[in-house]
C-alpha cells in the first residue's frame, strides 16, 4: 500500500521496490519528515525517486539554490537530491542528481544544495531525493531561493562545444 503525501509522488527506474512516507520520528524541524527505503531492492543500479515537479515560471532568467536536510541509513550504493530544468520542448536544459558527491552509509541530518539556472525557454522545475539500491532517506525543509551569478552552479550536464570539422576519423591522433 503506497503511501499519499500531498504534492509528492513516486518515480524511478523501480519505484515498486521502494516506499516513500512521513516519518513523525525522525525530523529535523518540526513535527514531520519525508523518507524514502528500499523494500525489495538487490541491484545496486535500480533507484527510486520522491519527487514533485512545478512550472519555472517564477524561476525564469533566474539562478536558483534547492537546498534541503537530508539523513541516511545504510546507503549501499547512493542518496542524494536532484533538480531538473526541462525547456518547452521537455528537453533537460540544466541538472544535477548529486551523483558527483554521493551521500552513502548513515549520516546524521547536514543541509545540501543545489544550484542551478533556468534559462529563459525552461518550462518545468522537477526536484526530489534518490536513492539508488539499499538503504533509507530522509529529507525535510526543502527551500528554493535566488541567489546571484556570484554563487557557482552545479549543473552536470556539460554542453559539449561542437567542433567546426570532424576529427581523427583514423584514429591515429594522439590525444
């Protein structure tokens, strides 16, 4: 039975081996906080989301910092926040799921943070916590805020430069 929480909902590469609720235990602040755990999850590459997704309009030609407290438990593979930008055409435009500074094993609540763009065509903000294999999640006080250009993004997606001409189609050069 799939726990309701307003405005939250469940996604993932295997959502049904995990479950999402509210923890009136564990907290940070207040008197709730939200959790995602692994029921039936033996591969470390399936994960699961606790996601909610909002349009960028307020947020647009904007940089902005998603912070939240996040606490783990027994974390075998990773954990961590993500946020996405989609553009009108539902393209990712900015994104980052944390991946490159993975919250493992159990820890005690910290703030994290990130900071992204949202260009002027975005149309759609998704945000949320992953856990990726086994293990417990639990978030609280999430905060959107502006911030200026002085305060570095941490978008993943690397826009390749495209180059002018092909190159080492013999793959004889050195790199």
């Amino acid at each position: 039975m799939e726990t309701k929480i307003k405005g939250w909902f469940l996604s993932g590469s295997d959502p049904f081996s995990y479950e999402m609720g509210v923890d009136h235990e564990i907290v940070h602040q207040g008197k709730a906080s939200g959790y995602l755990k692994s029921k039936t999850v033996l591969d470390s590459t399936n994960f699961a989301t606790m996601m909610q997704a909002f349009k960028a309009n307020q947020f647009v030609d904007k940089r902005i910092r998603l912070s939240c407290f996040i606490r783990t438990k027994d974390v075998e593979t990773y954990a961590g926040m993500w946020m996405r930008v989609d553009d009108t055409m539902e393209d990712v435009v900015q994104f980052d799921n944390m991946s490159n500074r993975p919250i493992k094993g159990t820890t005690n609540w910290n703030r994290y943070s990130i900071v992204l763009d949202v260009p002027e065509k975005s149309a759609v903000i998704s945000f949320g916590i992953i856990l990726s294999g086994q293990g417990t999640v639990w978030s609280d006080q999430f905060t959107f805020e502006e911030v200026d250009e002085n305060t570095p993004a941490t978008n993943l997606e690397i826009q390749g430069e495209l180059q002018d001409k092909p190159v080492n189609l013999s793959f004889e050069d050195e790199i």
